[in-house]
C-alpha cells in the first residue's frame, strides 16, 4: 500500500495536478509552468446573514483553490486553519452604567473533506436583561481569517465577520457528519487511495459531526462483505481538543459575566460547540473483503443523521501484480445509496469560478441526477473487486486520468492489468470515452487511449474489458449535429482504424478489428442517403442507429466451446455454467450483456443473436427509456436497430461480393422502405496480420460471450479478454474463479514463434509448411498469388486468363475457417481439404478467361485467405464407374454391396470415398466394394468419388430402390398368376384357332 501513497504524493506536482480534468466534463488537458501558479480561497458561512441568532453555531467551510494558467483546481492536500477572534460586548444603561468587552483569539483546525475544509465557530450568548439598576445588553462580534499551507507555502486569507444578536429562530436543520479516512485519502474521502488497503491492517477513520447548536452523541459503523453493521470504538481527535479548549475559554469569559452582573444560567445561557470530532480504527480484515462505514450523528432534540457511505477493498499487498481497474460504478453505486446525505453536505460548499476542475463534491449534483436515474432502470451493480483483491494489488480509478497516471509516472508501480469496467457512457458530463480525453505535454497531445495503447504494447499489459466498453451510439438531428452517448471511440471513426497491427482502438485491442468495419460501413450507407435531400430524414436515422447495445437481459446458460474447454480460464468450470446478477436477477433476469460484439463472428453467432434480441425487444426499450432521460437520444433509434437494423447491415456486408479489394454491397434497409448499393474500396492489409479473438463461452441464445486474443507472435503483444457482461457484478464461485483465472490468464503473456506470414496473412507454423509444401508439390505455372477477403454468404472474386486448354490448380490458405468453398462456371469445385487449413483445387481442362469465385465456411463474417493459382499442361482427371448394382434398380432386403471400377487419370489416385444419400464420405481407400447395411425402405443414392494427388476428382452416382423382403414374398405369387393367365390365354387362343381351321 505504501507505493500507493508515497508514488502519488512524489508526483502530485509533477503529473496529478496538470492533468487533473473537470471530473465530469470532456476536456483537453495541459501542463503547465508552475511559474503561472497561485494559490486562491473560496468560503462561505452559514448561515450567511450578518446577523446571527444567539446560541446558533456557524458553520464555515472553505476550499483552496490552485490556478494555473485560465484553469483552477481545487488544492485538496491543502490544511486551514482559522483564526477567530470574539469580541463579547456588556453594556449596562441606567444608574451605574457601564462598558465592557471581553476579546479572544483562538485557533481552530478546519476539517478536510476532499478539499472542502468544515470548521465551525461556537454559538454564543446575546440578550437583554432588564434590572432595577437598567437594563444590560450582552452581545458578541465575531471575525475570522484562514491561514493556509499547501506544502512548504503558506499564505493568509481574509475571512468575514458577522454580529450574535437576540434573536430566536425555528431549528429544524438535522445535524451533519461524515466519516472521512485521513491517511490516503482518496474520492470525497469516503475511501483509501485506489479504494484499497492491505489486509489485516487495520484502518484509521475521523468522524466529524456538526450542528448549529450541540451534538449530543456520534457513532461509526462498519461491515464486512454485506454483512451487519458493527459498532467501532471511538475517542476524541486530537483537532477536537482545540475546540474544546474555545469552549472552555469562551465559557469561562461567560462565566465571569454571569459572576459579576449576578446573573443565573438561564438569564446568560453557556456556549454551544456544535461540533464534535472522533477518531476510530476499523479492525484489519483479511485479503479479499470488501468494508462499508458511516457515521451516525444525533443532536439536542434527537434528530439522527447518517454520513455518506464509505468503502474500500482489503488487498494481498505482498502480491507482486497490480491489477488497475477503471470502474465508475463504485461511486455511482455510492450517490444511489447516500444521495441525500451527499445533498445535504453539498449546500454548504462555497461556490466555484466556472472554470474550476477536479471540483468532485461540486460536480456531484448532475452525477446524482444521474444515479437517481440509473437507479429507477435497476442496472447499477455492485462490484465485487474483493474477488480480485483477495490475490493481487488493485488500484480502482472513478476519473480516467487517474489511470492515465500509471502511463506518465516513473515513480509508480506499472499495472499488470487494465480493467476497463462496463465504460457505456460517452455522454458529455460523463464521459469515459478515452479516446475524447486527452493529455498535452511537451507540445505532443495524445488521447489517453493512445497513451494506454503505447503502454500496454511496451509492458505487455494484460487487458479485461466488460460490457458496454464497445458503445458506439451517436444520435444524428441533423448532417452536421450530434449528441453523443456511447463510447465511439473506443470502436473507431474510420477505415484507417481497421488495424490490427498499430491499434488505435479497443476493438483491434480485442482482437475484433470488424466492429470498426461496420461503424465506417454504416456511416457511409446513412452518408448517400443524406446526400439526396429525399431521403436526408432516413439517412440520419441510419446513422443514429446503435450496433452495440449496452444493456439486454441475458436468461441462458454459457457453454464452453473448444478454444475454452483447452483454456486455463474456464478450468474447473462445468461445461454449461449460469452467470448471476443480484440486481438483475431482481428484475427477473439472471444478467444483462452487450449485443454487438457478433458483428467479428459468422452468421451462425451473429444471427441468432439478433433474432433472439427481438424477444427482449420490450424489455431493452424500457431500460433505454430510462437512460435516455439521463444521456438523450431517442428510442426510436433502437427500435429500429433492433427490428432490422443489426441484421440488415450483418447481412449486407457477409453477402457482399469482393474482388480486387473492392467492397460491393447491398443494403436491404426493410425498416426505411430502401435499398441501398454501396462501393468501398478498403485496404484490407490490416485486417491480414492477426489470429481472430476465440469465443472462449457462448450463452445457448447467442447474447452472452467470453472472447479471449492473445497476440503472442509479436514482441511488443500482449493479451486482452472481454465478457460481454459484468464478471464482476457476478455472484458465486464460478464467478472467484473466473475473475483470478483472468488475471492469470492476461499477465500471462510471452512470446512464442507460432505463427509466420505468407504475403500478409497470418498463420500457424504448420499451416504455413502445409501450404508451402502443396505448393511444391503441384506441379506448373504460378499466374496468380495474393490475398483475399472472402465473405461468409457473398463471393470474393477472381479473374484468371489461361492460354490454351490446360489444368488449374488453386492452393489455399485458409487460416480462419475450416473450409472454403470454389465455384466456376459449371458449378460448384471439388477441393482437397487438409487438416492444417489448407485446400487443394484442380480445375481440369479450362481455356480463356475463367471467373472463380470463393464463399467461406467461416469462424468470421470476413476471412482472409492467401491464394496461389497454378497452370499445368492438360491433364486427365480420374474416372470412376459404379458397376453394381445397376441404376434405377431394385434391390429386395436391407443391404446393398457396391462395386466400382477406377481409371487413373494423369495423376495417381490418392483418396477412394463413397457416401449413401447426403451422409458423410467414408474412406475405402484400396478397396472396390462396399456394403450398405440396415438400410430404409425407399429411393436411395450411392455416390463414388476418387481423388488424386492433385486434386483432380472423377464421381459416380446410381439411384435405387429398396424394398423389403415380405414386399417382395408378396409378389411372387402375382407373378406366377400373371404367368399361368398368359398360358391360359395362349392355351384357348391355339384351341379356338385350330376349331376354325378344322
């Protein structure tokens, strides 16, 4: 915990405070010189009237104010301390009139609240006493000043003054407290520096309790994991002693009043303190548990009042890794449950120059607005960082440029992880889009996702990416205007973000490059509708329709797939296991996940997934509904997406046709009644040089998914997961074990030469020698080599001119799918398909201009392939015959035996397969007969097909029928009568012939 606290104050001037940003807002941040600094105060008093009632304590609170440059910050590791000084004025009028003024200085410490300092300054006596002798007056004027330090500096600063008068007033104001933690303070002060503390330490808390007249009792309160609250044991601060030491002075000037004017304690009540500080420890707690406090404070008349809640994480501190985590919720989750306790302590913050940033208690009155919301949609999660505590170091950030810290400061320690935590609003006030947020130093400005990018290139940082990180969603009210609500950038505004080998996204960070593709694609096709002015109001809402949704509710199982039933991440998991929320599951989910992230996968994930969107249709309006409120937009916009948009734009590109690094596509645009083509050229070299993102899980109705990257072929990679869920709002042990098997997984990250390139595609090893090697075998001419996309329903195209009448042979590497599949002119080629990947196509005897076209069989909806089309001289394909039984026969029982017989073509024959009907090919390699046994009554077909070393393919095809054995004792007889009818017939024809001859 040490590095933590020690690192951030050694760079506090040198990186924190140029950086720091307005918490909420979207702002370029600069460093400064420190020549421009100065310090500056804001304060304020309450009550603010210059004439305060007797026995009413006021409450000041002031707040240091660092400006550098146009820009002020607040100072929040300043300390105050006020200088009061009291002038008790005695006047008597009458017989033996007189005057006396009594005057004190005292020197009371102001109480830090993340950078909002509270003192407060006694109530005191004013009344008038009407006697024989005349009547005595006894009032007070009171003045105050503040003396800061901020380092080695420090400065005075003028305060105010104000006059105790007789005066009564109703006292209705409950008192306020808050629980602060003052070594290592981090946010509001309701937590340690990253939201964590060593394990079995125990920790420091001062409670502050105020009142405007007496606080009669303060309690503080702490429980571990969720469980009941205790109480902790407290005793006087040591900055309470100053105050009890006014007290008692002011009480003793009361006093001698009272002794000489011979005055009662009711006529001259005491003093009132109005405040009250404690200190307290919370026990220590092993690694692993996460703690919440507050305070409780009651006054004179019994009103009861809670602080804030306050919580942190205990951590393995002895743990070597640092896992930093990016998670605004923790706080979100805070302001919904101590909204009004936030309330009440922000009315009396002094008021702010509108250029003030790093303000966190100013800011908060939108943010609460916010949770309010957020609260009534029912999609704020608790996160349990406990689970990863319990193991490593963590550091949880609520502003990004805390994380931003790791990437400029040579004083701390690297993160081992990146954990970017459901980050879906890219909204103006709370923006968490990191490529909007930038940092200028040296006179080179880079965006804080550019920075992270660099860092985690140059340590190989692990990366564990949530939920609604990947939100695009910008809602278009006109060409030119905009309103932002999702994270686009993290998605990428152009085609040149298409890069998996310098990332300039998210997207590409997790090995889905094709999100982006489908942005820019959407973009283009809503840009040719803007540009006719009929159809401007229906390209706006193309573009304002979301490819990635946050939140859909999730009801179903996830189900290892291969890559994940082989990856050390869901060891020790069933192969079906159920993710659960709390919070959801109050809403009559299990979970919700992101939709969009099917986009980089094939039809067969991405289309039952938006088909199964469509059930929750109601459901996720309802809760946009509600965001809305909140961010803006419309809910149109995602109706619309998800009634066809999601599909129509999947299945524009998948069944597009490619030839030449040419995109031509079709949009069937059902929901704007519109058509649209579309012509792209796209430099898909990028999109060449990396092994796809694996599905590690998948949910059974497409939604939910773990998709592991490992970019372990180069050295400067790294290894990134993303859930398309929260794993840590999840309770149970699936949940524990999933979490620490991710850290594992992504700090564990080493190069390994598996994988080399053949033009710019990437493949395995032995992919590649299996490609090489065909290709020394075929034998003839190269005409062609190169790359290629190849879309999963659509056809890459290629046009090759053969002189003369001679063979091709197309030699394919296919790393991303398990086939490819040829087609020319008269249909469909037969292919040699080899375990590494690697297809073999013969095409015999072609002349002239051929057009081959090629469909993948694909993992992705696009797939590179590295092609090589060879020409040889005019080969002879193999033949095959079926010699029994015949075609168009019948065949009595349940059993047919099949016969052929071979001739070799050009090449030897490599493979002899034979298939009943639409079954599998079985192998009969050396033999020539097969036996079909327990075979259906009914029409059957028998293909044989050979092989060759070259590919070249020679097939065979019978039709038969098959007829039971009884069907056909059945017939015999019929027969025999049929025969014994025609003897007879012939019988009595000869008769009647020989009667008329006779």
């Amino acid at each position: 915990m040490s590095w933590k606290v020690t690192g951030f104050i050694l760079v506090f001037f040198i990186v924190v405070l140029p950086i720091l940003s307005l918490l909420l807002g979207v702002e370029s941040v600069h460093s400064m010189n420190v020549k421009e600094v100065r310090l500056e105060l804001e304060h304020s008093r309450h009550p603010p009237s210059d004439n305060i009632c007797s026995g009413r304590c006021v409450i000041i609170v002031a707040t240091v104010l660092r400006t550098i440059g146009n820009f002020s910050y607040v100072e929040k590791n300043s300390s105050i301390v006020m200088k009061v000084t009291i002038r008790i004025h005695v006047e008597q009028k009458g017989a033996s009139s007189f005057k006396k003024t009594i005057v004190k200085t005292h020197y009371l410490p102001m109480i830090n609240i993340d950078g909002a300092h509270f003192g407060i300054i006694p109530g005191l006596p004013a009344v008038t006493i009407k006697r024989i002798a005349g009547e005595i007056t006894i009032w007070s004027e009171v003045s105050y000043s503040f003396e800061v330090r901020v380092d080695e500096n420090e400065k005075v600063f003028d305060g105010g003054c104000y006059r105790v008068v007789e005066c009564r007033e109703n006292d209705t104001e409950p008192p306020l407290t808050y629980a602060i933690i003052p070594e290592g303070t981090g946010i509001l002060g309701i937590t340690t520096v990253g939201w964590a503390w060593p394990g079995y330490r125990e920790l420091n808390v001062t409670v502050l309790a105020i009142d405007n007249v007496e606080v009669k009792d303060v309690s503080l309160k702490y429980s571990v994991n969720g469980g009941d609250f205790k109480d902790v044991e407290l005793t006087d601060a040591i900055s309470f002693e100053n105050y009890r030491k006014v007290l008692g002075d002011l009480s003793a000037a009361i006093d001698s009043i009272r002794r000489v004017l011979g005055l009662d304690i009711e006529e001259l009540p005491p003093p009132n303190l109005g405040i009250i500080v404690k200190t307290g420890y919370i026990p220590g707690r092993p690694p692993g548990c996460y703690i919440r406090f507050y305070s409780e404070a009651i006054d004179h008349r019994g009103n009861r009042f809670r602080s804030p809640v306050g919580l942190y994480f205990t951590e393995y501190s002895y743990s070597n890794r640092l896992v930093a985590i990016l998670d605004p919720h923790i706080l979100w989750r805070i302001l919904i449950e101590s909204g009004n306790e936030f309330r009440s302590l922000m009315k009396y913050l002094p008021d702010l120059p509108e250029n003030c940033r790093n303000a966190t208690l100013w800011s908060l009155n939108k943010l609460l607005n916010v949770t309010m919301q957020l609260r009534k949609i029912g999609i704020e999660n608790f996160h349990h960082w406990e689970r990863v505590s319990s193991k490593y170091n963590i550091y949880i950030a609520y502003n990004p440029y805390e994380i931003l810290l790791f990437f400029t400061c040579n004083y701390c320690k690297a993160p081992d992880v990146i954990w970017l935590s459901n980050l879906y609003t890219g909204a103006s006030f709370v923006d968490y889009d990191l490529q909007d947020l930038t940092f200028t130093n040296r006179n080179r400005t880079r965006t804080v996702l550019e920075m992270m990018i660099d860092f985690m290139k140059r340590h190989h940082t692990g990366l564990i990416v949530t939920q609604g990180t990947l939100t695009d969603w910008i809602v278009y009210t006109g060409i030119n205007e905009s309103i932002k609500i999702g994270c686009r950038g993290h998605l990428g505004y152009n085609l040149t973000d298409v890069n998996v080998v310098n990332e300039t996204t998210l997207a590409a960070l997790l090995g889905m490059p094709q999100l982006t593709l489908w942005e820019c694609i959407r973009d283009k096709v809503a840009d040719i509708l803007c540009s006719n002015s009929d159809t401007v109001s229906r390209g706006l809402t193309l573009k304002s329709i979301p490819l990635q949704i946050s939140h859909v509710p999730l009801n179903t199982s996830l189900v290892k797939t291969a890559y994940g039933i082989e990856n050390e991440i869901l060891e020790g998991l069933p192969d079906r296991f159920a993710i659960y929320i709390p919070e959801a599951m109050e809403k009559g989910y299990n979970a919700y996940t992101h939709i969009g992230w099917q986009f980089a996968f094939s039809k067969l994930v991405a289309l039952k997934a938006f088909n199964e969107l469509r059930k929750y249709r109601s459901e996720v309006v309802e809760i946009f509904n509600g965001m809305f409120t909140v961010f803006g937009g419309n809910v149109s916009h995602l109706e619309e997406a998800i009634d066809w948009g999601l599909e129509s734009l999947y299945l524009g590109v998948i069944n597009a046709s490619s030839r030449e690094h040419v995109l031509n596509m079709s949009f069937k645009l059902t929901g704007l009644n519109k058509t649209v083509h579309l012509t792209l050229p796209i430099n898909f070299s990028k999109l060449f040089d990396y092994i796809p993102a694996r599905i590690l899980a998948l949910s059974e109705d497409g939604l939910a998914a773990i998709i592991a990257y490992d970019k372990c072929w180069v050295n400067n990679g790294y290894r990134s997961l993303y859930f398309s869920f929260e794993i840590e709002a999840c309770t149970g042990e699936y949940c524990d074990r999933i979490m620490t098997n991710a850290v594992e997984w992504v700090t564990g990250w080493r190069f390994e030469n598996t994988t080399g390139r053949i033009g710019g595609v990437r493949a395995l090893i032995d992919q590649l020698s299996k490609f090489n090697g065909t290709d020394e075998k075929v034998p003839g001419e190269t005409i062609f080599e190169g790359d290629l996309i190849i879309p999963e329903k659509g056809f890459s195209s290629l046009t090759v001119n053969v002189n003369g009448t001679k063979g091709l042979f197309l030699i394919v590497l296919h790393p991303t799918m398990d086939n490819v599949h040829v087609y020319i002119e008269y249909g469909k080629a037969a292919s040699v398909r080899y375990p590494e990947r690697v297809s073999l196509i013969a095409i015999p005897n072609v002349s002239g201009i051929l057009e081959i076209k090629m469909r993948a069989d694909a993992d992705l909806g696009l797939n590179p392939v590295h092609m090589c089309v060879k020409c040889c001289e005019r080969a002879s394909p193999p033949m095959v015959y079926i010699t029994a039984p015949k075609n168009n026969s019948v065949i009595h029982g349940n059993q047919i035996t099949v016969e052929w017989k071979i001739i070799n073509g050009t090449y030897n024959i490599e493979k002899v397969e034979i298939r009943l009907d639409n079954g599998t090919w079985i192998n009969v390699t050396g033999f020539n007969n097969f036996t079909f046994e327990n075979l259906t009554e009914g029409i059957h077909v028998i293909s044989v097909r050979v092989v060759d070393s070259m590919g070249f393919t020679g097939q065979a095809k019978i039709i038969t029928k098959v007829v039971s054995e009884k069907e056909s004792l059945q017939e015999i007889p019929l027969g025999i009568i049929g025969i014994i009818l025609g003897a007879m017939a012939i019988t009595v024809g000869a008769f009647l012939l020989l009667r008329r001859m006779r």
